[in-house]
C-alpha cells in the first residue's frame, strides 16, 4: 500500500510538472544560446566556421534571429536538416508567420492554425488546440519548438525553472523584485546578476501581461 501511494504521488509530482511547463523542450533539440562549440561541429551543416558565428552572434531571442545567421551559410534544405537538432524556441503569442514557418515539416495550414488560437495562456492550451489536427506525437514534436512567454509576476519557480539555462539562484532573484511594474525594472534589476546580452535572453521569456 506504501508503495503504491508513493508511486502515484511520484506519478502526481511528474504531471504537475508537465503541466507546469511553459517552453517546450526535448533532449534532441539543442539550445543554440548554450551549446559549446563542440556540441554546435557535431550538428548537421555545422563546420567551425558557422559554429563560430553562431556563437558570436549570441543571444538569440527568436527563431528568426538564428536564422538570420546561418542562412548566411546554408541553403534551404541544409536549414531544415539543421532545424531538427538545433532550434530558439518561437513565443506562440507573438511569433511572424515567417518565424513559425521556421519549424520543421511546417506548413501554411498549420501556421494559421498556431495563429489562430491566439493569446495561449499555457502549453495545454498549445496541445488541445493542435491536437484538433495533428496527432499527440505531432502535438508533442511541435511543441519543442515553442514557448508560453511567463507572467513575472504570477509564474510560479518550477515555471521559471523551463527557462533554458535557469538556475534555482536566479529563479529566487526573479521572485525577489515582485511585483514588477515595467521589463527596464526587470532588467534594472536582474541585471546586478548577469550581463546584459544574458538580460535579453532570459527576459524573451517573460511577459509583464
């Protein structure tokens, strides 16, 4: 009996965590802000001369700003491949059709479709949706590649924590400054901790709405 309830308070604790999740993410997908040089070679169309200007051109706040970047580079098709391993996560709310058409296997139907359910409030939101159309492992491939922007004032810390790179330091430093009142506070603020570039990264997360 002990066991059993342990194991559904495990199995409570993982859901709560999936549903808490506001940035999709999945192990195969590298964050172009945070991979080495070695992990960026090991891509597909990645020489040392494209890894080097991906780093260098650090921090990507939008799919379309790495893409600005390699397809200096790569050709269309080159980029797609790219795509399937190394992706800056698009913000459903605010994302271009151009930008969402960045997913891999996108198509036009399935942009406006995105667009369509505009404000999401939380990826659920995302995976009913969707999942009028597309199967659950297309619902949860296209997830990876999009992100619910976070309510500073309201997001809870295991919210925080989905950011890519976030520490358990800078998820209390968040919490320490509410309630903000406008993304200079923010940055006013977080930015006694780390540079600005890294400023910019964390605040394409976050929404003040």
């Amino acid at each position: 009996m002990r066991f059993t309830s342990a194991l559904g308070l495990v199995t409570a604790l993982a859901v709560s965590a999936a549903l808490q999740a506001q940035v999709g993410t999945s192990p195969n997908l590298v964050d172009p802000n945070l991979a080495d040089r070695a992990t960026l070679r090991s891509l597909p169309n990645v020489g040392d001369v494209l890894a080097d200007q991906i780093i260098a051109a650090r921090p990507y706040t939008s799919a379309t700003a790495l893409n600005d970047v390699v397809a200096s580079s790569l050709g269309d098709a080159q980029r797609a491949e790219l795509y399937g391993r190394l992706f800056r996560q698009i913000n459903l709310n605010t994302a271009s059709r151009d930008e969402i058409l960045l997913i891999p296997g996108m198509t036009a139907r399935m942009a406006h479709e995105f667009e369509e359910y505009r404000p999401y409030t939380s990826l659920m939101q995302f995976r009913r949706e969707i999942g009028k159309y597309v199967d659950a492992n297309e619902v949860a491939r296209l997830e990876q590649y999009v992100l619910v922007p976070l309510s500073l004032n309201t997001a809870s810390a295991e919210d925080f924590m989905t950011i890519p790179g976030m520490t358990t330091r800078m998820v209390h430093e968040f919490e320490e400054y509410r309630p903000y009142t406008s993304m200079e506070q923010f940055r006013r603020e977080i930015g006694k901790y780390v540079d600005a570039k890294e400023v910019a990264r964390l605040e394409s997360y976050v929404t003040l709405e």
